[in-house]
C-alpha cells in the first residue's frame, strides 16, 4: 500500500474544496483551504464566486463560527494568500491576525501584484511558510490562470464537434446536430468554466446560436464575434444582453491582446471553419477539445479546417459523451515520425 | 443483490470455455461443455481447435479421468451436439453412451446438417433436453457462424486504420503506418479470429504486406487478394506459402459467394480505399473496425472511402488501445436525423 503523508491528503483535500468554484471564480483563480491543529480539521473553506471571501478567510470564518481557536493551527491554502487590496481585503492580514503558527501553501501566485509578497509577508510576521506541496495539480487545477500570467494571454480552448471523416457540416453554412444530449450538456460545462467564447460572423448568421449556458447550472461567458463585411443584425440572440463583443476583423495575436486587455483568462471557441484555421495557423490554439460523432459525412460535407498540412493531437485523453466521443489534446504541427 | 440461478453461473462458465478456442476452431464453432452432478463439476471441456475433439467429449473425458462416474449427471453445453460425422464422430452418440440424464443446450446449431437432430436425438434416447439458456450470448460468441448459416455468406469485419480527418494515407500508395504498436498487435489478433483477411492488389503492391498473425500467438488467415490488371510478382511476401488465394476481379456478391464455398465464415477486409468502397457500397459490411490514429494528415492525403453520401457508425462502442483508439460499430447507410 502506498502511504500519503497527512500533510498531502489535507492538501488534497483543499484541492477538491477550490474545484467547487469551478468557472464561478473568474478572473479570480480557485482556491481552497484547511485550517489543521493537533491532526483534527478545524475549518475549511473555498472562493465560492468572485466578489466573495477567499478561501483563507472562509476557513478561519468556518473554525470561528464552530467555537474553535485557529491559534497554533496550520493552514493549507492551495495559492499563496494574496496581500493586495482587490474586491476583498488582503488575506494575509487576516491569516496573521488569526494567529495560526504554520502555512503550507501549493503553489505561488504568479499575478505580479502578489507573486511572493503574500509568502514573504506571512514570514515576517513569524509564520512558519512552506511552499510546493502538491504544486503541480494545484497548477493544473488553475492552468487559464497560470497560463494567463506566464504568457500574457488567454488559454486558448478549440472546441468543436467532428464526423469520423473530420467534417463540421453537412454544407457550409448548414446548421448540422452532429453531437447527442450528453455531449451538448458538456460543452454548456465548458462554456461555464471558460471567460469567453468566440465565433465567427458566419456562425452567427448561419445558426444564430444563443451561446449560452443553459444545460447545466452555470454563468454566461462573454460572446466574442469576430465579425466580418456583413452586417449583424439587432435580433440575433447574441445581442439579448450586454455580455457580447463584436470585434472587427483583426489577427488572431490581436484578438488575443484585446481579451487579455479585458482580464479574460480563458476563452473557448467554437467555430467555425475560418476562425478554427485562423487560431491553429497562428499557433494559438492550447487545448482541443474534439467531441466525435459517430458518422461519415461524405466529400460534400465542410471540412474541420483548410490547412495545408497536418497535424497531431499531443496527449490525447478519451472520453465516451453518451453516443458520441470526446478527444482532448493539444495540436503539433512540427513533423515527427509515427510510432 | 442479483440472484443469478445456478444453471447460468454453469453455462457461463461453459461459454467461457468456449471462448478459449477463439480463432483455432473455424470452421468449427466454439463450444464449451461442463458436467455437474449434485451440484458438482465433475466435468468441463472445450473445442481447442480444428480436428480436436469437441467439448462434450472432452467434458465427458475429463470425468471419467477423474475417476467419476457421469450417470445422471447434466451436461451443459453451449451450442446443440452434433449427430452427424464430421472430422470426429458425432457427440450424440457419446453423450447417450455416457448415461446423462439431462442435457441443457444454449443455441440451436444453424448448419442444417445438425439443426434440430442433435437435440431430437437425444430426446429420442430418453434424454431430457432444454434449450435456450444464454441463447444470445452463445450466439453473439458464434456471430460468424451464425450469420453464415444465415445468410449463406462470410460474416465481414472492415478494418481500417484512421487518422482524424478520415484518412488513411499520407498520399496513394504511400504506406503509412498511422497507429502505434498497441493497435498492430490488436489488428494480429483480429486476423487470427477471422478464417480469411482480403486486401486489393494495390495494397500489396504498395506495401507488400505480410498479412499473417506474429504479434500474438495465432494462425495465419486465408490472405484473399483481389486481383486488378497489373500483375503480382511471386517475391511478394504474401506468396511465401500456399494459404492464398489470388481472385481475378469480381464484385463483391461473387467474392463472398466463392468464399462462402471454400468454407469460409469471416473475412477481415483491410483495404485499400478502392475495397473498403467497393465492400460499403454493395452494404455488405457487417462491422466496422476503426483505428483512430490521434493525428490530421490533412488535404493532400487519401481518404478511406469515395463515397457520394455518408453514413452513420451504428452501435459504436471505444476501447483506447495505447495511443489509439478503436470503434467498433455496424455501417448504416438510410437518412435519419440526429439526436
């Protein structure tokens, strides 16, 4: 039998406490925490929505409201506790004020504003700080966000859904079902968990999507149309409330730089053909999400993407989404040999 | 709970000694006996492979080796005895001699030469029979043979390596090894479970293949080579031994008519493009085998089929082999909507 070491399995545990803000939390990242003192779970707690308390604070409110004292405890917080005034005060004020003697931290954050200033000011207040433990899955958890400050723009998820012949439609410009209800709830999942979705004008005069989510309990991302000469007209569902941007043409670098300007972190896009192309020649595209339906359109179908060349999905994962298939990976274009 | 009476816990247990004989049997069915007396197994065999003894003999031997006595005992077997003589003597005759007092059969056998008679046989000697317990799934373990009793032709698997765009070379005639080491050894054992493996001629003067089963212990299947108008130099490596058979060009209907004559139950078509059209237009594919390379090769490559209009993969069910992908379903060809 493997043995975990406490300290991981209460890390764990704040992991799968931060999960719970999944696409609720943003541009905020998900956090979570637990307060430990003499090995009993004293208080926990995770950043539930922005605008709400952080998951430090959340904690330490938990081990009060129970009757408890959090002096001497240790604190397991999955992000370095921020000391910069935001929607809420800085935690690091209240993590020392709660005299906790130990924190052990998953990963630093890597937001400038913060970036080992919340460590080192937990430091000079006498706590005793370790960092690193379990970093690597509390990195993954906020990968938008860590990719967002490392690169300076939003993670960049393709979505779309595929016939095994790699077609999109069963004609340009004809709205074709190819997915079931299953793979139709996950991609309302996905839109919840992602900042922004972006789709061409031609999408949005074909099929006038309402680009929402609706299937699962979750919020609306921001609607990005790239638009093109035609006009969009007032009644398309896209205009029903103010959550759209309508960018006029510009490069995909551009595109880029304009959420980033707006603190979009994330950003799923779903179509079609052109801006599909777009986003893969420039090379921009982080993560695919391919969901495979179980038909051959024909030669008369659209295709997925005019490229020239091809190219590999790295890492690939497999998941049944009722009838149809889900492939995740991220695209190679460099050549390489077959296995 | 599930209460699973004690007659299926036996015949699956049968069914799975049947299993045992995947591949080495043909054109013999699988089969598996098991004797039980006081609820007991005094007794089990199976049909190891062509020539050998069948598995009621085999179950019945095994009693006697141990020294029991199988008067009175029931024989579970999965598919009905045979009363005719083939390459051993027919089973009926055994299994009266033997004593049994009851014997409980899964399936019926489709060859007309047994058909009924086995069961009325031992009926006949006092025997009492029943028949149909795991009916389905002794059939479905039989699928070959069933469907060639049925429909007078071979049961054809298409098997087809993808990429995700529905390709299946980088360019015509140019051999492409798409999928990786854990799906190659997945296609050895299919063609050690079919009696016959049929490619075009172009294949084989492309790749000059191999078409025999190394990567898993097997038998060599029938290669079939669809013969064009160029001509097949004896060094190619599918002359090495006399187990082809080279058919000059026919349609599909005569193809699987003369199979059908040679004895032969399931062919494994393996392509090229021009054969997997061929056998998909005539409707003549009884399943598909896919292998999904996680890789687009792109526009200039060659497509796995040229067909005017799709179709839909019926009954798809994935199993992830390495670094691949396989579905398996039946092609469906009639206009329906999706979900």
């Amino acid at each position: 039998m493997i043995k975990i070491p406490p300290d991981a399995w209460t890390m764990n545990r704040a992991l799968r406490l931060a999960e719970k803000g999944r696409g609720w939390t943003e541009p905020n990242p998900m956090v979570g925490a637990v307060l430990m003192k003499d090995g009993e779970r004293i208080g926990e707690g995770y950043h539930s929505r922005y605008g709400a308390a952080h998951a430090e604070v959340e904690a330490l409110k938990a081990c009060e409201a129970a009757g408890l004292d959090a002096r001497g405890a240790t604190l397991f917080v999955t992000l370095e506790p921020c000391c910069h005034e935001g929607k809420t005060p800085p935690c690091v004020e209240a993590v020392i004020a709660s005299g906790v003697s130990r924190v052990v931290i998953a990963a630093e954050d890597p937001n400038p504003k913060v970036a080992g200033k919340g460590i080192a000011a937990l430091r000079a207040a006498g706590i005793e700080v370790s960092v690193g433990l379990l970093a690597e899955a509390a990195k993954e958890l906020n990968r938008f966000f860590y990719h967002f400050f490392e690169t300076g723009r939003p993670w960049v998820t393709l979505k779309a859904a595929l016939s095994l012949d790699g077609k999109i439609a069963e004609a340009p410009g004809k709205e074709t079902a190819l997915t079931g209800k299953v793979a139709q709830r996950y991609v309302h999942g996905l839109r919840h968990e992602h900042q922004a979705i972006l789709v061409g004008a031609g999408t949005v005069l074909a099929d006038d999507p309402h680009l929402g989510v609706r299937e699962v309990e979750g919020r609306d991302p921001l609607r990005v149309i790239l638009k093109g000469k035609k006009a969009l007209p007032k009644k398309l569902q896209i205009f029903r409330d103010k959550n759209v941007l309508i960018l006029e043409e510009m490069k995909v670098e551009e595109v880029l730089a304009k959420l980033a300007e707006l603190d979009v972190h994330s950003v799923l896009v779903e179509g079609g053909q052109a801006v599909f192309t777009a986003f893969l020649k420039a090379g921009l595209v982080d993560e695919m999400q391919l969901l495979l339906a179980p038909r051959f359109l024909g030669p008369k179908a659209l295709d997925f993407v005019e490229l020239d060349s091809g190219f590999s999905l790295e890492g690939m994962h497999t998941k049944v989404l009722g009838k149809d298939l889900l492939l995740t990976g991220r695209p190679h274009f460099e050549k390489r040999e077959c296995a």
